[in-house]
C-alpha cells in the first residue's frame, strides 16, 4: 500500500531535518505555487555534471523526469501521485512498490527524508523548495519539458545531461537514437499525407477544448513531420482553452487526444446538439490520438509521433 501523498506519519517515524519542519514545508509549497515561473521560462540552468559517485536511489518529482529517468533505465524509489502518473504519461510503465511523495507541486518532505534518497530530480519550477529539498538529499533541476519553437533538441540535451548526471549517458544516446529512428518511420508512413492542417485538441467539455499550439510539444512533432497545425496563434506554454466554435479552418482535420479526464471523447461529445453541427463532425474530419503526456520528454515525443501517424493513416469517420 502507497503512502498518503498529502503528509502524516513518515515510514518510520524519524524527525525531519533539523529546521526543517512540517510548517516550512507548507510554506514552501505556498511559495512554490505563488513564485514558480511561467512554464515558457523553465530554462534549465547549465552546468556539468558533478563529480560524484552515479545515486542510486532517486525521488523524482516531475512525471516527465519519472518518465525519462526510467526510459534510461533507472527506478525512482519515490514519486509524485504514481497512480496518476500511469495514467498521464501512460509509458514507460512505473514498477509497483514505489512509493508516492505528495502531489506535484506539493511534496511531502517528511516522507523523503524517510526515504534517504541518494539524490532529488526535480524541475525548475520547484525552485523555491529547492534549498529545503537540498538539506535531505543533494537537489539537482532538469527541464526535459521547456516550451520553445526548440524543445525537441533541448529535450534531447537536457537528456543527455540527466543521464550523465545518472552515470549512463550510453543510455541517453540509446533514447535519443530510438527517438529519431520513431520520427523517421512517422515521415515515412505520412509520405502520402494530404497535406490537410490539423487541429490538435485535448476536449475539456461539449463547447471547449485545450488546442495545442506552437512552443507544445505536440505542435513540435506535427511540425518535424512536416505537418501543419491549423490554429496559428502561438501560446506560450504550447496550449490554449479554446471554445470549439473557433476550430474553422476549411477542410482540416480535428485530432481529438483522449485523457484520462475524457477516456473516450466521442461517447460524450455524440450526445451534443453543438458538437452535432460542427462542420467537421458533419463532414467526419475528425481522429482521436490515444494518452500522451502533453509536458514529458523524449519518450512522449517519440510515442506521440508513432501515435499520430496510427491516426493520420487511418480511415476518417465520426467518433
């Protein structure tokens, strides 16, 4: 049974840190929440590796560092919410029995500091809790995740830099090489594309949908492919609530992606009178791309692409 990610009782019942007390912990998730920087800023700081023995027991909280910490081979012994993290990031598939630190912007810092982890991962955004993550285990940020019109190529560096940090950059060279090998098969599948813009769009209700946009890491593989995305106004975080009656460019394609919020979008959007008299629900314009997690690493990048060219290779037709 998984710790409760929210606090109480620590796996043994050991104190935290000297100074550092359940109240501090509060208050840096405030802080957090408060002074975190858009996501458009996550430049990850550079610097090398440090020179020390690889950890061997990590915590890592972000999903897109769990997801790419075990695509190199490496298991956290704790994470953020990891039932959720199944069901956002889908692969690779977290082990059972590692154990849940909190939520995402709300670790638990007792619960670490039982754990005695050898290392923290976590991302920029947690910076003001990096000091106090700092006196239970040394704390390193990574950004494998940056919203840009680059964010594959600095995905694929700040990877590289993980995995050195992790003492297997082999590993990150593997990841890479199997990323573009994916893309290179996606190109070829969509050869005979026909060129239609797409809209990628995540349902949020029967009258609005999150569009994904430039500086997304969607809208990053659609453009590698050499695809066009039909909403053209960039946001910058790479997505966008947007109300449906605004996807009207003629002719393209709508790409719905399930969620695990809306597992199955065409169940709740058939029973819409609105959605009934889009043209493109008329006209049957419409796939649906299964799970991907939409601010992960290499290995979303590399299942979205194989996933995307499954849809755009299939029939068109209703939901």
């Amino acid at each position: 049974t998984r710790p409760c990610p929210t606090g109480g009782e620590g796996l043994s019942g050991r104190s935290a840190p000297q100074g550092l007390t359940r109240r501090d912990s509060f208050r840096v998730v405030a802080a957090a929440a408060a002074l975190a920087p858009p996501a458009v800023a996550f430049a990850a700081e550079t610097r090398e590796p440090r020179a020390w023995v690889a950890p061997s027991r990590l915590v890592v909280l972000d999903w897109g560092l769990v997801q790419t910490v075990l695509a190199l081979g490496r298991v956290p012994v704790g994470v953020p919410a990891p039932g959720w993290y199944d069901r956002y990031a889908v692969t690779p598939r977290l082990q059972a029995g590692v154990t849940d630190v909190g939520l995402l912007f709300a670790p638990n810092f007792e619960l670490i500091q039982e754990l005695a982890p050898d290392a923290i991962l976590a991302t920029p955004a947690l910076a003001p809790a990096l000091p106090l993550l700092s006196r239970i285990a040394p704390t390193e940020p990574f950004a494998v995740f940056q919203p840009s019109r680059e964010l594959l190529a600095r995905s694929q560096r700040e990877t590289a830099r993980l995995a050195d940090f992790l003492g297997v950059p082999a590993a990150a060279a593997q990841l890479s090489l199997a990323h573009d090998e994916a893309m290179l098969r996606a190109r070829a599948r969509l050869a005979s594309y026909d060129g239609r813009p797409i809209y990628l769009a995540s349902p949020i209700d029967d009258r609005y949908v999150t569009v994904h946009t430039a500086n997304g890491l969607f809208d990053a593989i659609l453009t590698a492919l050499g695809l066009v995305n039909a909403w053209k106004t960039a946001s910058p975080i790479g997505f966008a609530p947007v109300p449906l009656a605004q996807l009207t460019e003629a002719g393209a394609r709508v790409l719905l992606l399930r969620t695990p919020l809306l597992a199955d979008p065409g169940a709740r959007l058939a029973r819409s009178v609105f959605w009934q008299a889009l043209r493109f629900v008329r006209e049957g314009r419409i796939r649906v791309v299964e799970q991907v997690l939409n601010n992960g690493g290499l290995p979303s990048a590399t299942r979205f692409a194989t996933l995307l060219a499954d849809a755009l290779t299939a029939p068109d037709g209703a939901l």
